[in-house]
C-alpha cells in the first residue's frame, strides 16, 4: 500500500469541485496539511502566520498584481507534493 501525497485534501466526497484551485472555497480549512490529533503539526501555527503576512505584504506593495497568463493554461507539477509548476505574473 502507498499513500499519495498529491491526492490529500482532494475528495470529492469532501470538496465541491476538488481539482479546482479556489482561494475563496468556503471548505478551504478542511485540510489535512498540518495533520490531526496528536501528530498535529507544531509549527502548523507559525507556519499560517507567515502565510498570512507573506501575503498581506505582496498584495500591499502590488496591488495591480495579476495573472500574464489565462487560468486554464496553468499546469501542475506531477512530484511528490502537488503545486503549480509555474504562475506568470504581472505588476
């Protein structure tokens, strides 16, 4: 048996729309990133500030930040962890 780190948090039982990339999903905090229970992650809390301020700040000093290419065109990386193997942006 192996576990596939890519197919974590994409149920379709759990997620309308799981393949979708939604910033705004109202299930967006229903992951499994930081763990559960006693192997919780303990710099789960650490880690969500950084986020948070790492974005805050890049919308503040770019506001007209925006995607130079369209939505569909963006395609994900196939390794071990799943993320977007490039997002081309304008400023």
């Amino acid at each position: 048996m192996t576990v596939s780190l890519g197919a974590a948090n994409r149920d379709p039982l759990k997620f309308e729309r799981p393949d979708s990339f939604d910033i705004s999903r109202t299930d967006a905090n229903w992951h499994i990133a930081f763990g559960k229970g006693i192997h919780v992650c303990l710099g789960a809390p650490l880690a969500r500030v950084e986020g948070q301020t790492a974005f805050e700040t890049l919308i503040r000093r770019y506001p007209a930040l925006r995607l130079a290419v369209a939505l569909d065109t963006l395609s994900w990386t196939q390794n071990i962890l799943r993320g977007f193997r490039e997002i081309p942006v304008l400023f």
